[in-house]
C-alpha cells in the first residue's frame, strides 16, 4: 500500500465502513453486534468487533439448493490490536465450515518471506500469491462485491499527491507498507468441500482486492484523520447500519432514494443522539 502504517490503519477503517453503508439496505447488508476492547496474550490490547453479513443476494446459482436465499447470513468476529488481528467468519448453513483470516502489517514493500512465523510444514502447504492493488480482476467474486472501479494507475491524490501506481510502484512509492495475510479455510463436508474452500478462498481474494484498492482510491477523503476520529465514525456508523436494516424498503423500488455521502449520513445520525 501507498501509505504509512499510522495512514493504512485509519485508511482501512474508513474504507471499512464506507463500503458496508453502501451495501447495506432494509433487505441485507452489515449488522454490528458489539465493538468492545480486548486484551489477549498473543495479539496484545485492542477492539473485537462482531458482526453479521445479511447476504440474500450474494448467493452463486450452483448454491442455491444448499442456500435459499432467506437464510445465507455469515457472522464475523475480529480481534483487532493494529498491526496485528485475527478474523473468524463462520456460516451457520455450513455449521461445519470455518475460516480464519491471520493478519500482520509491515512497513516494507512485501518482502517478508515468513511474516507468519509458520514452522516447515505450514510452509510447505503455504501457497503465496501476491495481490496488486494496481491490478484489476474481473471474475465472478469481484462482480458480486461491485466495488466501483478506479483505475489506480492513473489515479493521483490531490491532497498527498501520491500515484499512479505504474508498474513497479511498490519499489519506488514511499510511505510504503504491506499487510501479509494468511487465510485458512477448513470445510469438511464430503464431496462439497473441496468446491466450497475454493469458492470461498476465491471470494476473500477478491474482496481483498477491492478493499485495499478502495482504500487508496478514497485517500483524500480520510487523510488527515485521527483514530478518535474513526472511532466515534465507527460508533455512528453502527447506529446508521442498524437504522438502515430496520427500515421498510418501497415496494416496486430498485433503490431506496439517492444516497448521502458516509460523513453526511453519520452527522444526521449523530445529531438525532
């Protein structure tokens, strides 16, 4: 990433939240339980969010049968203490299924060979791929998540003047940082499995992709920005998300009128509290 450590912390969060009031309407989208502080021996002190993703419309043809569309929800629960988290997302139609995302930022330019520390076996079954922020991906997952599309090299930030990313950035940009994660999946379902680690593998990779993309794109918006700042955005936010889940759609409607901007939307949230 383009970016200082202290930057991509308050960049990731804003693009975090932007992205679930986006997608968040009266029928599916974003449901945060709780944002409470934690202390734990590996990861250190900091935030454990948990959530629950409404995903009706998300489901590909070929699950249809093992998930009608009235019931696919996913629940996320985070440890965040920055530079370090760990993710674990689990589908209760799949109550088997489980995938934990391990997460380390680092202010190199990817070149950490073991950010993990995984001993000689987890290596061996390690397969590393390298996402670009630079790149653009047009399979199936990266529809589904319809992040819009910018074109980051020929994007240029007005206010830190940093891009285009042309080829090669992540030798020569700096700040520079990367956030290395390892992503486990284990779905021991018998002749289903198999499919479904790959599917939904396939699905983090894009929504990798699209959320560090964004989070560049949107630069000029939260530059500058504290982290008491983001937590009180955070805090509004998730009133905002819950308001939205609980309102009624217009029968017939496509869209549910035109949408504010996130800052718009948590000041009128916030002045109602």
């Amino acid at each position: 990433m383009p970016m200082s450590m202290e930057e991509y912390e308050i960049g990731l969060s804003y693009t975090i939240m932007k992205m679930e009031q986006e997608n968040t309407n009266s029928k599916e989208g974003v449901e945060v339980l709780q944002q409470v502080p934690f202390e734990d021996e590996k990861l250190g002190k900091g935030q454990l969010t948990s959530k629950v993703y409404h995903l009706q419309s998300k489901i590909p043809s070929w699950m249809k049968g093992f998930a009608p569309a009235t019931a696919l929800t996913v629940h996320e629960d985070s440890w965040c203490a920055f530079p370090k988290s760990r993710t674990v997302i689990k589908c209760p139609l799949f109550s088997k299924c489980s995938l934990t995302i391990d997460t380390i930022s680092r202010p190199d330019n990817g070149c950490s060979e073991n950010a993990h520390n995984l001993n000689s076996e987890q290596l061996a079954a390690r397969e590393v791929e390298i996402i670009d922020i630079a790149s653009i991906s047009r399979d199936y997952w990266s529809k589904v998540i319809s992040a819009p599309n910018v074109d980051l090299t020929a994007f240029k930030s007005q206010r830190t003047e940093r891009g285009p990313l042309q080829k090669g950035w992540m030798d020569s940009c700096r700040p520079v940082m990367t956030t290395y994660k390892l992503v486990t999946m284990d779905a021991p379902i018998w002749g289903f499995g198999e499919r479904l680690e790959d599917c939904i593998i396939a699905g983090e990779r894009a929504l990798f992709l699209a959320c560090h993309r964004l989070c560049f794109a949107w630069i000029d918006e939260w530059y500058g920005m504290t982290v008491e700042q983001i937590r009180e955005m955070e805090r509004q936010t998730d009133m905002l998300l819950k308001k939205t889940l609980k309102k009624p759609g217009k029968a017939g409607s496509k869209h549910e009128g035109k949408r504010k901007t996130l800052k718009d939307e948590i000041a009128v949230v916030g002045s109602c509290t």
